[in-house]
C-alpha cells in the first residue's frame, strides 16, 4: 500500500477548543484511515510551518483523498497538505522507467 505525509494546522479556534479540552487526535486520526481500509503510522506535533503531521498507509490515492477530503471539510484546520510517499524501490523502477522516454527539453 502506498505511504502518505500529511501536514496540517489547526484554526485559532481549534486550539482553543483543545486548550479547555486536550485531546489524543491519534485515536480520531486511525478512524479515518482505518474506514478506508489504511493504517495510521505516526503522528506528530511540530513547531515551524505546520502545526502537525501524519504517516499514514492507504490502499491507494482516491481512499488518501477520501480522507483528506472528510477532515479538511470538517473546518478545523487552516491547511492539510498531502505528499504521496515512493519507497526506494519505487523510485528505482522509476529510474530504470525514465531511460526509455525520450525527452526533448523545450527549445532543443
């Protein structure tokens, strides 16, 4: 299955709402994924751009975006950004595919 960085920040709101009540997003994080029939890998709070991070596994990119799609809809977050994951491996038989096309750079 296919590996998924997500980046996220909450509103101003939603931090607040978290202040008075603290809760372990992780358990709400693996619902998600779980029903979509993925896994939830990691989750991580981070100071600097985005508030926070997910690894997350997923049968494939509609059921990543489906997921995506349910929590960004649900209006506590700023922003979420998805970067779809390529093991070695993947990226090796990407580079043995990348020597049969025959690339012209424009202008050439």
């Amino acid at each position: 299955m296919p590996f998924y960085l997500t980046k996220f920040s909450y509103t101003p709101e939603t931090w607040a709402r978290l202040m008075q009540k603290p809760e372990d997003r992780r358990a709400a994080a693996s619902r998600y994924i779980e029903s979509v029939g993925g896994r939830l890998h990691g989750f991580w709070y981070a100071f600097g751009d985005h508030d926070a991070y997910n690894l997350w596994e997923a049968p494939d990119n509609v059921s990543m975006a489906a997921v995506a799609v349910a929590i960004s809809a649900g209006g506590a977050l700023s922003e979420f950004k998805t970067t779809v994951l390529l093991t070695v491996e993947e990226t090796l038989a990407a580079l043995d595919k990348a020597k049969a096309i025959e690339y012209r750079p424009p202008g050439s």
